[in-house]
C-alpha cells in the first residue's frame, strides 16, 4: 500500500499502535457514558519510542499491535504545563529535508488525498444530535475553505486565526484560547445544548471543533469531536481483527467502528486524516489514532481510551507531533 508516496513513509517501519500499558479501570458495563469534562486543556510531551525489531516492520500500513503490558505507564505521563514538544518544533527538523516522496512523477497526492475518504467514516449516531450535526457539515464545509500549512514546507502559509474567526462567525459561539509555551495556540469552539444539562445547570457539550497554530499563526491542524458521548465498549473491534486491514473502507465495512477524533494536516501536499476509533485490547481499550492518505491507512499510534477521552481535541494534537517526528527522524 502506499508503494509510490510512502510519505517518505519509513513512518510505516514504526510498529506505533500501543506503547502504553496501564490497565484501565474501566466499568464492567457494557456500555460507559462518557461525559466531556471542563477540565483546563493538558499538554502532555510523547515519550520517544523504540523502533521495533525488524521482523515486527508491517509491510504495509500502520501496525494494530497490542499494548505492551509489561510497561508502568502511557505515553504522556509527563509534565501536564506544555508539551515537550510541539508540531512547529518539527518542523524545523525537516528544513533541510530533501522531498523524496513522490516516487513516480504521475502521483498526485494532492489529489488522492483530496477525496477525503476519513470523513465516510462519521455516520448518523456519532453525533448525539441534530446540534452535532450541524456542528459536523459546518466543520465539512470548513475544510473546503481555509488552508492548512503544509508542515514539510518551510515556505507555505495556511489560514490564519482571524481568517479561521471569520469563517467561523455564522456559528454564534465564541471560542476559547490557549497559548502553549511552545510558542503553538488553539483555539476551540465549545458547542452547547441549553436544553440538556447537568445537575448544576451547566449544559452538555455536543460537539467541539479545534484549529491549532504554529508560532506564526499558520494553521496546521484541524479537529472535530463529540462532547456528549457513549462508548460502546463490547463492540469495540479487538485487536487481532485489524491485522491485515488496510484501507479505510476495509476498516469501515468490515468493523464500522465508533468515531471519536476527525482531523486533518497537510504533509508534502497531501491531506492526511486522523480519526480515532477504540480498540479492544483485552485488559485495556486503546484510542487507536489511524491516518490515511486518501484511502489508504498509512500509519497508527494508540494511547488508553479513558485517558484521551477527557481531552479529545487536545490528544488529537499530541498524536499529530507524534506522527511528525516519526516523518521527521526517517528523513534524517
């Protein structure tokens, strides 16, 4: 798969699926609400990972190996202050990075990636209702209109926050910032509905979407998630069952898992889609981070599900890092 962009995807020597091995203490219901909580957004830096044996290399695709359940600890367990790293951190790593992606002169990955195929994998119920989903075709039509930084081009733009701002007025709902010592800013758009609320009054968010900045107010990611939301756990597809999958409409048809996580980034002209699904993992359920170039699903990291579910928007952007440092030490 991939055989002619390959992103240069040496990303696919990373078996990346589950490097966290806490066992969560997850409910024995069959299905656990999850509520979004008003937590102040974490920043959590990723350890760096080892890079597997070559014999554990997937010749195709991102790995959907097991958690190691011998490690104390996730990924993130870091200082929560700021990330230790950050996308425009990565950026500058790749500088002086030779393109050697596009193998043969006729792919045009701008245009593979152009079908976005991830967005097929949202369905009716992924948002609880109709105000999600009329947060989720604003957030389509939103991808048709700004422009996302290419991260592995120095020299490209993408929309800014007061263009972003703009574009997103028509939705009456002011967003909240944050300013990361990385030099990074979000901005997330909190969308409520008055008529569910808590027991204190406060109402249930029905959908969040995020749009992250480099330190030159370029926009190099897009997200959206649920807020009010049900996990499935008994149907969360198992591990084992995703060897071998390695498109996005294999993963659709064949297991139609819940969709938590839709975002976007830009890597040498190609639009690549992030969507998180849970995977059962036996003691543990992973958020499992799965990124296509159009339709073919090109890399897969994993944190615990209970763990990114608090924060979707904010793991969203630290997989993203993840995946960029993956791109930048195989070009070096």
């Amino acid at each position: 798969m991939l055989k002619k962009f390959m992103l240069p995807l040496s990303i696919l020597l990373l078996a990346a699926c589950g490097d966290n091995g806490v066992e969560e203490e997850g409910s024995e219901e069959d299905e656990t609400p999850v509520e979004e909580t008003e937590d102040e957004e974490k920043w959590h830096a990723p350890e760096e990972e080892e890079e597997p044996p070559e014999e554990q290399v997937p010749e195709q695709g991102g790995s959907w190996k097991e958690a190691d359940a011998t490690e104390e600890g996730g990924d993130f367990s870091s200082d929560e202050s700021s990330p230790g790293g950050s996308v425009s951190d990565t950026e500058e790593d790749m500088d002086d990075v030779t393109d050697e992606s596009i193998e043969e002169e006729n792919f045009d990955a701008a245009a593979v990636s152009s079908e976005k195929p991830g967005f097929e994998m949202v369905k009716a119920d992924t948002f609880t209702n109709e105000i999600g989903q009329g947060v989720w075709e604003k957030y389509q039509e939103m991808t048709e209109e700004y422009e996302l930084k290419d991260v592995a081009d120095p020299e490209s733009e993408g929309s800014s926050r007061e263009e972003i701002e703009a574009m997103m007025s028509d939705m009456d709902v002011e967003p909240d910032t944050v300013e990361m010592e990385t030099g990074d800013s979000l901005i997330i758009y909190h969308f409520p509905d008055d008529e569910l609320a808590h027991d204190n009054g406060e109402p249930f968010i029905m959908a969040d979407v995020t749009y992250f900045f480099n330190n030159e107010d370029n926009l190099i990611i897009s997200s959206i998630a649920p807020g009010f939301h049900e996990l499935a756990i008994s149907e969360a597809t198992s591990m084992d069952e995703l060897e071998g999958i390695n498109t996005l409409t294999d993963l659709r048809e064949t297991h139609d898992p819940q969709v938590f996580t839709l975002s976007e980034m830009k890597i040498n002209e190609a639009t690549i889609t992030q969507t998180l699904i849970p995977v059962d993992a036996g003691d543990n359920t992973l958020a499992a981070y799965v990124y296509a170039l159009g339709e073919d699903i090109i890399y897969s990291n994993s944190d615990l599900f209970f763990t990114v579910s608090a924060d979707f928007p904010t793991y969203s952007y630290i997989q993203y890092a993840d995946l960029i440092a993956a791109y930048s030490q195989s070009q070096t």
